[in-house]
C-alpha cells in the first residue's frame, strides 16, 4: 500500500468518514504490521496537520481577542472547537497503542479475523459452494461475490457476511449470534435456516425467498418478516417492498443447473442468461424489454435452445449468434422465428 492512501483512510477515519460497518476493519490494520511504515508516516502526517491547525486557531484567537467586537461567548465556542478537534487527531494516534496494550492485545486475532473480509467471486457461466467457518454452507450463482470473514469470533455480537448477486444459504443455528447477510441498504437477519437472495447491484429488485424457519429483510425504514415459502420483493428505485407467497423451490433451481422463468420480464431474462452462459446479449432498441415470458429449461440445454423457445413463444423476435454475442430483434417480414446462427 502506498503511503498516499494509507494517508486517506487514517484521515478519513479520523474524520468519521468511514462507515461504521468498517471500522473494525480500519482498527485491525492500524494494529498490524503490514504496511508499518506507510501507516507510521501517515499517522505522523494527521499529527503535524493537527499542529498546523492549533497554530493558525491560536493566532486567530490573538488577533481576535484585540476586537472589542467579539463576544466572550464566542472565544468559548472557538475554543470548545479547537480542543474537540485536538481531542479527535490524537485519538487517531493513542487509540490504536491503548488497545495494543488492552484488552485489544488479547483478542486481537480473534477480532482481525472478523473484521478483515474475504472474498469470494464467481465468474459468468460457474457457481460455488462455499462453506464458512461457522459450519453455514453458501452456494454462489454466476457473476456473484460473497464478502466474509476467515472466522466468526465469539467477541462479535453477530455474524455479517456482504452480498452481491445471488445465493443460496444454509445457515448453521446459533442463537446467541444472528447470521446477517447485508445486501446493499437491505440486511436479511436469520438464527439458523435455508433461503436463497438474488440482489445483483445492476438489477432493480432484490429478492428473499424463504425455505425453512424465519428470517427478517429490513431496512433503514422498513422491515419485514418471512415464513417458509414466502418472498419479499424490494424495489430499490422505489424504496417500497412487497411480501408475496411462492413456492420457494422455484427458486433455488439454478444450483441443480436449471433456469425458470415465471412472468419474468426480458430484460431480467436477459441478465440471467448472459450470467449463466457467460454470453453477450444485445437488443436492436425495437425490442421491448418489458414484455414477460414462463419458461422452464434443463440443466444440459444451451444458450441456443433457450433462445430457440424464447424467440418462438414471443412470435415477433429473432436472434443472431455470432461466437460469444448473440443479438435479440424485432423479426422482420418473412423470417421465421428461431435461430439464424452464423
């Protein structure tokens, strides 16, 4: 790391810029030794600038005081500023040591290996399955990314885990430390049970859909809880979110290798396609995007034969495969519905 940016996150740190679901992460690093010189410089750097700002602050205060203008009340005020802001920068710098040589000394590789986040990334056209140190067992779909820590530590109140896409969990019950999978302004609080999340950033709704046992999907203003075989659908343009029942198997086919599709609009066809095939899939801007389709395809079907119904259920599409793209259009007059591969 080079001494610039461990410079912007001290800073940022000190300046309580940082999210607070990262914190621990930011405390972790200054604890190690990786990266010393950088961070040591950068401390040091936080420190000289504290300086220069109770220097200008004291000359301010001396011209000021020469004003008969000015309030008593407001060199109180100036000064309550100039010692929070000292107080701030040097909790930056003692912080990290009182810790080292606290309690934080005894648990800190517990707590390290929490706060500092794996990550687990799946590429178009594979999925994985991942087990966590808790004994919960995640299954990635293409195009996914799952953030963890190495170990869930018993000093943490709860087990967080970052979401970006979709997967299937099985969560291993512990009642004492709520399992939350945070996806995006969204979190999903479980004990112990199945449920599978799709919530790509790219996509307008996040779904939950729940197998077994209880979960919560709540946000900063709303909250919502689910029983087996319900759904919460959230609108992130919106804001809104809805709870529908499902058959809940629907919706955990794609980890056997299969695509359903029920009153699924285009465009979210298309996103699942190019994630499963690992294929580019554009459309001429005649293609309407929002007209839905039901369809059910195998595991051991292509992208071909997919598209093959696609454009015939629809009566008005048709479809070039050239390599690795295909293009979606409006059929003409006197083609026939299916596939013109070259």
């Amino acid at each position: 790391m080079n001494k610039e940016t461990a410079y912007k996150i001290i800073r940022y740190f000190a300046d309580g810029l940082i999210p607070s679901r990262y914190r621990q992460q930011v405390m972790a690093w200054l604890i190690d030794e990786v990266d010393r010189e950088a961070k040591n410089e950068a401390l040091k750097r936080v420190w000289d600038e504290t300086d220069d700002v109770i220097n200008a602050d004291a000359m301010s205060q001396s011209v000021l005081r020469n004003q008969a203008l000015r309030s008593h009340h407001g060199h109180q005020e100036r000064a309550r500023q100039i010692r929070l802001k000292v107080l701030k920068y040097a909790a930056v710098i003692f912080l990290p040591i009182a810790l080292c040589l606290g309690t934080w000394f005894m648990a800190s590789n517990q707590m390290a290996s929490q706060a500092m986040l794996t990550e687990c990334h799946v590429e178009n056209g594979q999925t994985k399955v991942l087990l966590l140190s808790d004994g919960t067992q995640v299954r990635l779909n293409a195009g996914s990314s799952l953030f963890y820590p190495q170990r869930f530590s018993r000093l943490f109140s709860r087990r967080d885990v970052y979401l970006d896409g979709e997967a299937h969990f099985d969560v291993a019950k512990n009642s004492s430390q709520p399992f939350i999978v945070h996806v995006g302004n969204l979190k999903v609080k479980v004990l112990g049970t199945h449920f599978n999340v799709k919530a790509y950033p790219a996509e307008e709704l996040v779904t939950t859909t729940l197998e077994q046992g209880k979960v919560k999907v709540y946000g900063d203003k709303i909250a919502m809880a689910l029983l087996p075989n319900e759904q919460a659908v959230y609108n992130r343009i919106s804001g809104k979110m809805t709870k529908r029942s499902v058959n809940s198997g629907n919706y955990n086919q794609w980890m056997d290798g299969k695509l359903l599709f029920d009153q699924t609009p285009l465009k979210a066809i298309i996103a699942d396609l190019q994630r499963r095939y690992n294929v580019s899939i554009k459309t001429t801007p005649a293609v309407d995007l929002s007209q839905q389709f039901t369809m059910a395809f195998r595991a051991d079907e292509g992208i071909d034969d997919v598209m093959k119904v696609l454009t015939k259920i629809s009566g008005n599409l048709d479809y070039i495969h050239q390599q690795h793209t295909i293009t979606l259009n409006v059929k003409k007059g006197g083609h026939k519905a299916g596939n013109m591969k070259k």
